[in-house]
C-alpha cells in the first residue's frame, strides 16, 4: 500500500471529487512560474475528451507558495477536479516523486498518469491521443512531443538543434525515451517500480527522467510515441544564448554516463565499458558533427555530439552542471 509521504501536504482540494471515477491523473510540478501555471491550468481545462481526469499541481516552492495560491481557486471553486500539493523536499525529482505518490494515494482507479511541466500548453487534444496511443501501441509508457515556442521570431532557427527538437517524427513503438516533459505512465508502471520513482541524485541535475526511463525498459516495459499530442514549450531568451545551450549539451552528456553506469551497475568491467564507450564517442564526435554540418549547414547543430561526447568524459571526473540549483538562469 501507497500512503502519502511525511514531506507533502495538501494546500488545495476539489470538493466533491470523485476520486474513484478518475481514469487518468494529470501530474503537474511548478516553481516560481505563478503565470505560466495558470496558463497551462488553462491549456488542461480545454482539453477535449471524455475521459474523467484529475490534476495535481506540485508547489516546490514551499515558502512563497505563489504557484499554489494562484491555482488554489481555480480547484477550490471547481472549475478544475484535482488537488495542488506542497511538495515541502526542494528538487526536480523530489517534486514529481510527490506527486506521483500522491495519484496511487488518491485516486485508486486511474490507468494512466500524465505529466507536463509549467512552461507548457498542451495541445486540447493531448490527453486523448496520449491515452489512445498507449492502447493502440499496446505499450505501458508514451512520450510526445515538445515544441519550442521562442520568445523572439528570429530565434527559430534553433528549432532543429537536437536541445530543443523532438527525437521521434512518426508515431509508433521506439527504443527509448529521454524526458518527461510531455509523458504517461501506466499506473501498472508504477506500482512495479515503486517509491521513490526517480533518483533523488539527478535532483538539482537534470535526468532522474531519462533514468527512471532506462529502468523502466530494463524492467521490461514497452515504450511508445505519440507525434501528435504535442506540447508547446515556452523558450525564453536566455535558453537561446551560446553559453546555455553548451551547459544543456554537456549535461546531457553528463547524464548519459551517469545512467548507463546504472544501466550496467553490477556486470563485468561495468565502468571501463562505460568510459571505453566515452572515449569511442568523443573520438568519433568530429566526423559526427561534420556529417551533421553537411546536413544541416548550422555549425550550432553540427557540434552537438562533441559537447556531448564532452559531457560524458567530463562526468568520469565528477564534474555535474545542476543547472536546477538556480532555476531563475536555467
């Protein structure tokens, strides 16, 4: 049995919520993001279908609580069934550990859990189609697609940078997922996995997702993608500079290391297979990114896999970039 967990508590709740006629539990983490929380609240109650679903917002915040008190209303008065949470432990993974929790607490008879973060709109026909792929495929996870909206016109010319672009086009089964920033899990997932979901570790890092997923496909579920439940992402201006986008490439190396030493964790040579692979991909990332400037004339693209390949070496020697510590620069 799930129970509730000593570092969350209620701030706000739907009176009268059927909670065991709720099918799907959307899932959805906020810090310091009162107007974009609202916004994307918004993005939730268009949504069209005729599934019963529920919202848990998860305030990380849990001084100023700005976040809960302006979403508060929207549940207290009905206009939204669900519940926001005070998930009182600071950190990513922490947030969405507390509100994945909360859903097998609450709500006994969901199938699927939805997550979509803050900084996001999600499409009004996002959780029918997220919720018709996973029986469609006939698989226990789908991730979808995140789409840049950029502050300014001119930036959309990193749209294709492999930092902002989808992994998949088409829908279908796939081999692997990275992000949970647009995704659902089967209930069944979950209570296999247990508590806690993802690696207090990558917290302030970046990557619990990517991990949690990795265990997932270990532990033998399928994975899937559903090209057209998009989310759009708001990208500001400072995700765009040079110096941003080579911390996120490098950390993306970093967290490829950190989750395949997982991945391996107690097979032979499991480390100097890890860091033999690093030394492979950083050797060959310069005929890598030439075939991507070929590709895509964009030298900004092209040299991708070597900050990459970069990331994963820097992470043998300890170097983490927890661009979460100070979420106003990330």
């Amino acid at each position: 049995m799930f129970a509730l967990p000593p570092s969350v508590s209620i701030f706000a709740r739907t009176r009268g919520l059927d909670e065991a006629a709720v099918e799907a539990v959307v899932t959805l983490p906020t810090f310091k993001r009162p107007q974009q929380l609202l916004d994307t609240l918004r993005s939730l109650e268009a949504q069209r279908t005729s599934r019963r679903f529920a919202i848990i917002v998860m305030e990380n915040e849990a001084e100023l609580r700005e976040g809960a008190a302006a979403a508060a209303p929207l549940f207290e008065g009905a206009t939204l069934p669900g519940l926001v949470i005070i998930a009182h432990q600071r950190g990513n993974c922490s947030a969405y550990n507390a509100g994945w929790e909360t859903a097998l607490v609450t709500f006994p008879n969901f199938r699927h859990l939805l997550v979509i973060d803050d900084d996001e709109l999600a499409d009004p026909d996002w959780l029918e189609r997220m919720c018709a792929a996973a029986d469609a495929l006939g698989v226990d996870i789908v991730g979808g697609p995140q789409l840049p909206v950029f502050a300014e016109d001119a930036e959309n010319r990193w749209s294709g940078h492999p930092v902002f672009a989808p992994p998949y086009s088409g829908t279908g089964r796939v081999p692997a997922l990275y992000s949970s920033g647009n995704l659902l899990v089967g209930r069944h997932v979950l209570e296999r996995m247990g508590p806690p979901f993802l690696d207090l570790r990558f917290n302030f890092m970046g990557g619990g997702d990517s991990d949690f997923l990795s265990r997932s496909v270990q532990a033998g579920f399928k994975l899937g993608w559903c090209a057209e439940a998009p989310v759009y992402e708001a990208v500001p201006a400072r995700r765009t500079k040079a110096d941003w986008i080579r911390a996120r490439s490098l950390r993306n190396g970093v967290i490829s290391t950190l989750v395949e030493k997982k991945k391996r964790a107690g097979t032979p040579f499991a480390g100097l297979k890890v860091f033999a692979k690093s030394l492979a991909l950083l050797g060959a990332s310069p005929f890598r990114a030439a075939v991507r400037l070929a590709q895509s004339a964009s030298p900004q693209i092209a040299v991708y896999p070597i900050y990459v390949a970069l990331g994963r070496v820097m992470a043998e020697f300890g170097y983490a970039n927890e661009q979460y510590r100070q979420p106003e620069k990330n």
